[in-house]
C-alpha cells in the first residue's frame, strides 16, 4: 500500500523521508508543493482548490492507498479525497489527519499571510525556529523563504469549506494535547459515514516529531489491518 503524505505550512516533504524505516509494511510516497525544494522555482500556490485540482491531475492515485497530512495538509488530504470521490477516481482506503480542526469549523486564529515581511518573519520563527543572522542578512534567502510561507498561510486562511456529502472511508484524527481542543479535532466525525477514530498524544502542533514512534505504529498498524479503521484511544 502507499502512504501518500502532505506537508504542514512552511513545511517539505523531508519531514516524512525519515518515516521510512518506521513503516517497512507501506510505500511512502511525499508530495512535495510547489515554491519549496527541488521546486523552488515554481510559484507556490495561493488559493486550495488549486492546488488540490492541480494534484489530483497530475498523482496517479494506484490503489491501495493512504493519504496522509498534517496541519495545512490535513486540509489538502481531506480535499483530495473528496476530489477524487466527486471525479469517479479511486478512493483511499483511508484518510488520518492530523493536527487540524475539523474544516468546518471557524478559524480562531487572525490571518497573517497580509503582514509585512518584518512582522511575518517572527510569526514563522515561533512556529519553525528563529534563522541565523546570515540567513536573515540574505536578501535573496528571506524573500524565497518568506514567500512559501506567506503563500501556504494565504492558502489556508482563504479556504472555505464546501458543504458536500461526507466521504465513505475511515477517518483516523491525531493531535497533540496542546494543540487543538478535544471537541475541534472529534468534529472530523461528521465528515465520514465510515469508522472514525482519534488518537491525542503527548505535545504541541509538532507532536509529531518527538511522538513520531508511537505516531507510526498507529499509521502501521491502521494501514496494514484486515479493516483500516482503528479503535479509538487518547493516550496521556
């Protein structure tokens, strides 16, 4: 089976490379976005359903398959699903999302993505690291960094969810205990007709990274059961 996974704003897909020993039984499969990486040189995508229609033309979804995605690529995951279903495509066998609230719910944060560089810059040093002063003192650095991420943060903070009939396959929900609230992430729930599971692990929105072990025997041992969907457990 492949994984297929999306990465948070900001983010590569060098964040997901190194899951490749903890997942032995999958295929892993990083979609890596357009303005980072070996695409540097592309614009980056600013409005969602672009680049959610953009990668459902261009991936050969080859069944079976996972999608998986974190933060912002949470967000693209579950609209990819919904695109493939609503074009005839193949469908995942499931769908785990990570560290977003349920789409349709108002967001409580403000929107960034307008602010000048000098006060952009902070926001994504709280969220990424603060840069070295040799990177920061790089005119051509700042600008190509700066503009992926106001890029991603205009892309979330201009969608809108489309009210549409919820998808048929499971929905496994993972986050950080301080991170988002209980009930944002339970409200995934309405999304599916399938089985829905959630699982909260120890940290903030990057639980990710010092949870990634337990993080992978739960996408293991979700993605290579008999039936995808995964009990439902909170771990302290």
């Amino acid at each position: 089976m492949r994984l297929y996974c999306f990465p948070h704003s900001g983010g590569t897909v060098g964040e997901y490379l190194r899951w490749s020993d903890g997942l032995p039984g999958l295929e892993l499969w990083g979609v890596n976005l357009p303005g980072r990486g070996r695409r540097m040189f592309e614009e980056p995508y600013r409005r969602l359903e672009d680049l959610t229609g953009a990668i459902a033309d261009a991936v050969s979804f080859r069944p079976p398959f996972a999608l998986f995605g974190h933060s912002l690529g949470a967000v693209v995951a579950f609209e990819i699903a919904r695109t493939l279903r609503d074009r005839g495509g193949p469908e995942p066998r499931a769908l785990i999302l990570s560290s977003y609230q349920a789409p349709h719910l108002p967001r409580a944060v403000p929107d960034v993505h307008g602010l000048p560089d000098e006060q952009l810059l902070p926001i994504v040093e709280r969220q990424y690291g603060e840069l070295s002063t040799e990177l920061r003192d790089d005119p051509d650095f700042m600008r190509f960094t700066l503009g992926y991420h106001r890029a991603d943060f205009e892309m979330i903070e201009t969608y809108r969810y489309r009210e549409g009939r919820p998808l048929s396959v499971p929905l496994i929900v993972t986050g950080g205990t301080e991170d988002y609230p209980l009930e944002a992430l339970e409200a995934w729930r309405r999304h599916t007709t399938g089985s829905f599971s959630m699982s909260i692990f120890p940290g903030d929105h990057f639980y990710l990274r010092e949870q990634r072990e337990g993080l992978l025997r739960l996408i293991a041992s979700t993605l290579t059961a008999d039936d995808p969907s995964a009990p439902s457990r909170r771990v302290a």
